[in-house]
C-alpha cells in the first residue's frame, strides 16, 4: 500500500498502519512518479482518488495499464482538464462512487463486523459541538474519522 499526505507525523501514522511507501505531496507534487518507481515501473493496481480534478492527473499517471480508479472525493475541484487518452491508452477503469442507502450502511457494518475492520477513529463531539467538529474537520489535522455523539 502506498500513502499520500502533506504531513510527515501523519504518514509516520500512515506506516504504523501498514503502508509500504509514503509520499508528502506537497514535497513531492509530481507524486505519480514515485509511485510507479515503487511498483518497479507498473504503476498502482487500485488508487483511490479523494482529491478530484486537481489529483486526477497524477492518479492517472500513477496507475498501472488495466488498473482501477475510485472516485471518491472532490477536494481540490469539480472541473478541470483530464487527460482522456491516458485513461483509454491504459485501459484505466474509472468509477465514481457515491454513498450511499441506509441497506449499504448495513452491509458496511455487517462487513466491518465479518472483517474486523478497525476503523481510523479521531474525535468525538457532542452533537451541539457540531460546528466545532467542522472547523477541526476545515483545519485537516484530522486523521481518520471525526465521531458526533448523538
Ligand atoms: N463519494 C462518497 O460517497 C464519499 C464518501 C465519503 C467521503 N467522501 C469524500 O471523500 C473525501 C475524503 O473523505 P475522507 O473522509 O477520507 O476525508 P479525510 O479523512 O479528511 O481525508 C482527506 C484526505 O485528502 C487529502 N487531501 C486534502 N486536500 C488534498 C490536496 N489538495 N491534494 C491531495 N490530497 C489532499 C488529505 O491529505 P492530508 O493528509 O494532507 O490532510 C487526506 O489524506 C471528502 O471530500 C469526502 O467528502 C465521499
């Protein structure tokens, strides 16, 4: 697995969690180059893409010939220019991913319980902190999931 991040403390989390390769971005903007040195010049299996139109570009350059991108997030843009050739010329699987209904949520849980997945959990709020929990959430010193208690 390999890790993106502007902060160096939070990859040093990243690879306590298990991944295999840390990249700062914002050391490293062309970061698809790092990726496809690492993978020995094949390029990721899978990226997921939390960044939109300002990340796609180097998701597209990192990813391998017939590999997989899952768009997630949008962070840095909705619009920009895309570079339509890579995605045909290496066969890349693009999939926008939306959640989601109460019955996948049900899944999600049951398959965390199957898996025992342990989500990233970072701060709990009261639900009438809720503005709070957003401005920690607009601050990005965030690392995994921010929890409203209800
Ligand atoms: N499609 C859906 O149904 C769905 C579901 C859940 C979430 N989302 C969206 O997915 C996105 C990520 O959610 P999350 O819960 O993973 O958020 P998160 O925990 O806040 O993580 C955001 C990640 O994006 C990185 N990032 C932020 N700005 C960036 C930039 N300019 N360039 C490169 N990387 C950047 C952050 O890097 P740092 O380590 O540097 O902070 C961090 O690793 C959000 O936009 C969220 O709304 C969508």
């Amino acid at each position: 697995m390999i890790a993106t991040s502007s902060s160096d403390e939070k990859l040093e989390r990243l690879r306590a969690l298990g991944a295999d390769h840390l990249i700062n971005y914002r050391e490293t903007p062309k970061w698809a180059r790092s990726v496809v040195e690492f993978t020995g010049g094949e390029g990721a299996d899978h990226v997921v893409e939390v960044g939109g139109s300002g990340t796609l570009g180097q998701s597209l350059h990192a990813c391998r010939v017939g590999g997989h991108i899952s768009m997630i997030g949008v962070l840095t843009g909705v619009q920009g220019p895309v570079s339509t050739a890579t995605v045909m010329s290496k066969n890349i699987r693009l999939q926008g991913i939306s959640v989601g209904s109460r019955r996948h949520q049900l899944d999600m849980v049951r398959a965390i319980e199957a898996t025992g997945l342990r989500p990233v959990m970072d701060q709990h709020f009261p639900l009438d902190a809720i503005a709070e929990a957003f401005r920690h959430q607009a601050s990005g010193q965030h690392f995994g999931k921010i929890i409203l208690d209800v």
